[in-house]
C-alpha cells in the first residue's frame, strides 16, 4: 500500500551519502526534527534523472534551505553509485543522497516500480514528498514517464502554497 499524507515515513536502515561519506543510518531518526523533502528518481545515471530531476533541485538547494526545508535524493541504487552521482552532478554539501540498494525503503513506501521490462530490476517510482519530524505532509506522484509535479520548481510552489 502507498504511503498517504499523515502517515510516518518507515523506519529502515539506509545509507546516506552526505558531503562525499557513506554513512548507515536509520530513517526515523534521518527525517526527526526536521522538514524535509524527499524526491526520487528511478535511477542514477538515467537520462531524465540526470539532466533534470536532480539537476533541478541541485540548482534551488538555496531556496529550500531558505524555507528551513533540507532536500533529501533518494534512488534504488548502491551507496557507491550515489556516491559518484553525486561528484559527477556537484551536489553541494548538505543535500543528502540516499541509497536504496535493495528497495527496502522504497518497497515501505509502497512506491516500487517495475523496471524488468528496460533491464533494471525493481525501482523507485518518480516521486516528491514533503515531510515534518517524519510524518508525510505533501505527496506527488509522478503518472509514468511524467516530470511534472515532483521537479524542484513544483515543490518549492507547493511549499509556498
């Protein structure tokens, strides 16, 4: 079952990739205490994925931050892989890449996609959330192979609305 707004993220270990370091973590304390929005992508190193999902929010980090919002990546990818996505699209410090290598957060969700059909196994549904001390406030769920309401731009309306 998807996740609905009002409901608690889960609480699953992840691994976290901030300022270039992988690190374990768990969810419920990653998303405590803070607002959050939390996109995901399908995959690192896919076209729409690089060329505009996380290059949109790498360039309006400033305005979430402005908000008192952090931005949290998500993809259904091995830590080092984040990893390298991240040096390769300059995420700036602060702006936290989380890796789902086995889907587990992503299956939690309730947000998994399908992907056998273009050889890539199990993966994240296009999505952005808007979460506080861990609870979902706002969902938008992309409709299949859509880039309309999870895009930077989207969330920082829907934030100000």
């Amino acid at each position: 079952m998807t996740i609905q707004i009002g409901q608690p993220l889960p609480d699953l270990e992840i691994k976290v990739i901030i300022d270039g370091e992988i690190r374990p973590q768990q969810t419920a304390s990653l998303f405590a205490h803070r607002k959050v929005v939390l996109f995901a992508v399908p995959g690192a190193f896919t076209p729409t994925c690089s060329n505009k999902h996380l290059p949109g929010y790498v360039q309006h980090f400033a305005e979430f931050q402005q908000r008192g919002v952090d931005v949290a990546c998500l993809a259904v990818n091995d830590a080092y892989v984040m990893q390298a996505w991240a040096r390769d699209q300059q995420v700036p410090p602060g702006m936290m890449m989380l890796a789902d290598g086995n889907a587990s957060f992503t299956e939690a969700l309730g947000l998994e996609l399908d992907g056998a059909a273009y050889g890539m196994g199990l993966r994240s549904r296009r999505f952005a959330l808007y979460a506080e001390d861990g609870v979902v406030r706002q969902l938008h769920l992309e409709a299949p192979g859509e880039f309309r309401v999870s895009t930077a731009e989207a969330m920082l309306a829907a934030l100000d609305g």
